[in-house]
C-alpha cells in the first residue's frame, strides 16, 4: 500500500486523537480543587502521579476501545497506566497495528494549582516493537487543557502528508477559528523570550550558568538598566513547544539529563537523578516541527525517542535556523567543556 492510498487512514487516525484530546479536555473543565488535585496516588512509569492524573486515564482507555477495530489493537504507552506504563487496546489474538504514546496532562501541576494551562500530547506511529519511535509517527496532537477562567483553547494537529492544522476554540460555545502559527523570525535574543528549562533543585546551577554563557556570548554584556533576555519557565514541553510555535519565544532546551550526568562526572559517584524529560513529555514534536521549530537532542542531532515512559530526553528548541547558528555552538562548547569529549 502507498503513501497515497495510507493517507485517508493517517486523517482517521488524526481525527480520533484530536477527539480524544478534546474529550480529556472537557472532563477537565471547571473549579479545582487544590488540596484534592495535588494528592500524590503513586509513582509510575517514571513520575509522580496525581490525583488529578487518575482523572483521565480511565477516560482515555474508554475512549480508545471504542476506536474502530481497523486501528486497533493498538498499545498505549502512557505514565499511570501501570508499573510498565503499557495498555493493550483491542484483540490480543491480533497483530499489534499501531502504539500509542500519550502524556494526557503535559503541565500537572500547572492546572491543578489552576495558575496556567497544561496540555494533552499523544503521537501514533505503525507497531516497530521496541524499535517504535515518535520520528516515525503518522499523527500528533497538542490539545490545550485551560485552567479554570480561560475561555479559549487552542489545539494542533499534525498528520503525515498533510499542513499542520490549528485552532482556537471557544469553550462554552465550541466556536472554532483558525489559528496563524509563525515561530519567531528574530535572529537574535535581544528582547525576547529564551530559557534552559531550570523547574527543580538539583539542576539549576548548571541551567543559569548555561544561560548566562548563551546570553554573554550571543549578545555582550548588558547596560546598566537594560534586560537583554526574558525568561519564562513554562513547566511543560508541551507549552514550551507552543510557546515557540506561536513565536512567544524563541529558544528553548532542556538538558535535565544532560545536567545530571554532569554533577555525576564531577562528583565522581552516583546521584539521584530528580524529575527529567520523558517520550512522553516530546510526544508532541511533529507537531512543533511541521509548524517551523528546529528540534535538536542536546548535542545537535535529530530529535527521536521510542515509545516508552523512562527514557531520559534532553532537547533545543530554536524558533528558525538563524537561532540555531547563534546558539548552538554555545551550547556545545559549553557541554564539551563540562561532559569532555
């Protein structure tokens, strides 16, 4: 079968992970309860789980058997969904079509603090076995999860062979409108957004000092009085990859891994190693990369992770390529320095 003839089922298969965005979506609507959302419920699949997690993800694997038989079975790969974060959607007899990977509350503790949207990510490629990797995904989705006074939402889809489509929805009325995305054409940092992820304790040190380096050798030293570069710590990838989509930024990385690996080499032992970047948590880079974001891996390579729940990820963002010339030597200088050759 040819590209052309896969691709009405590539379309179905788009369809149906916005709708099951949209659905995780409308459960979440409404008040929070702070104290009743921040419970911690368990450990799983490589980070913590919330009460607010469990909320969907029964939803999710009802939504999912209700998928037509032609796409399923299908494996969802999702944190929360077990000790080994798998769930197999559809008759065990069968060959396996399709997995799934979905981090169904990109920004936790972003909407259950109700401080600022989080977001639905999920990417579905051909069953590869444990050689499925999100570069080879058909579709991808980024569906905005809005805290409890926003009125509008956005949503991104990408399937293979097709533009990017993007709206604006209005909520209570379902009223959508076409979204422009037009990642940032700036060629420098100057008076722009641009930041090394730096959310927990343990890494910080190493992100500020990275960021320093970028900002003194992209841009000098500053004047007295003047902010070259802002910061904004979205605590999800999935909003730092809407950030940069949208041009509100235009760099991003998060070298958590990196970073520990870092403190290891230094400390010459083992260390524990706090919250990193997981699949999951990058499960909506087609989406960013069809819109006009450069995605790297720290050093610079293509951005790629299988289809799995513990995977370590680090990345770069870059709004265009002009971006990447300017800074991506900082950055590789700088980890050559720290990690060696």
């Amino acid at each position: 079968m040819n590209s052309g003839e896969l691709r009405p089922v590539f379309d179905d298969l788009g369809d149906l992970l916005i709708g099951l965005g949209k659905r995780v979506r409308h459960q979440l609507l409404g008040p929070r309860d702070i104290e009743t959302d921040s419970l911690v419920v368990g450990h799983q699949a490589g980070d913590t789980i919330y009460a607010l997690d469990r909320e969907v993800e029964r939803t999710i694997i009802a939504v999912v058997e209700n998928w037509p038989d032609a796409i399923r079975p299908v494996l969802i790969v999702a944190e929360g969904l077990g000790s080994d974060g798998q769930f197999m959607s559809g008759d065990p007899n069968q060959p396996l079509r399709y997995r799934l990977l979905i981090d169904p509350i990109d920004g936790t503790r972003n909407l259950m603090y109700d401080k600022r949207s989080a977001w639905f990510l999920a990417a579905i490629a051909p069953d590869n076995g444990e050689d499925t990797f999100l570069s080879a995904s058909v579709a991808s989705v980024i569906v905005e999860l809005p805290p409890s006074k926003q009125l509008w939402a956005d949503d991104f889809l990408f399937v293979k062979g097709r533009p990017i489509v993007c709206n604006r929805t209005r909520i209570d009325t379902e009223q959508s409108s076409e979204l422009v995305v037009r990642p940032s054409r700036a060629a420098d940092l100057l008076n722009g957004f641009g930041q090394v992820a730096n959310f927990f304790p343990g890494t910080k040190v190493l992100a500020a000092e990275l960021m320093e380096m970028i900002v003194q050798s992209t841009l000098g030293q500053g004047q007295t009085g003047q902010a070259t570069v802002f910061d904004d710590q979205y605590i999800s990838t999935g909003g730092q990859f809407v950030e940069l989509m949208l041009g509100h930024d235009r760099f991003c990385c998060d070298l958590r891994p990196l970073f520990y690996d870092i403190l290891e080499r230094r400390n010459g032992t083992k260390i524990p190693r706090g919250l990193e970047c997981h699949p999951y948590d990058i499960a909506g880079f087609p989406v960013a990369e069809s819109a006009g974001v450069i995605l790297t891996d720290g050093f610079g390579r293509q951005l790629d992770a299988p289809f799995d729940t513990t995977h370590p990820v680090h990345w770069c963002g870059y709004a265009n390529e002009e971006l990447r010339v300017l800074i991506e030597p900082v950055i590789q200088e700088w980890l050559r320095r720290n990690l060696g050759d």
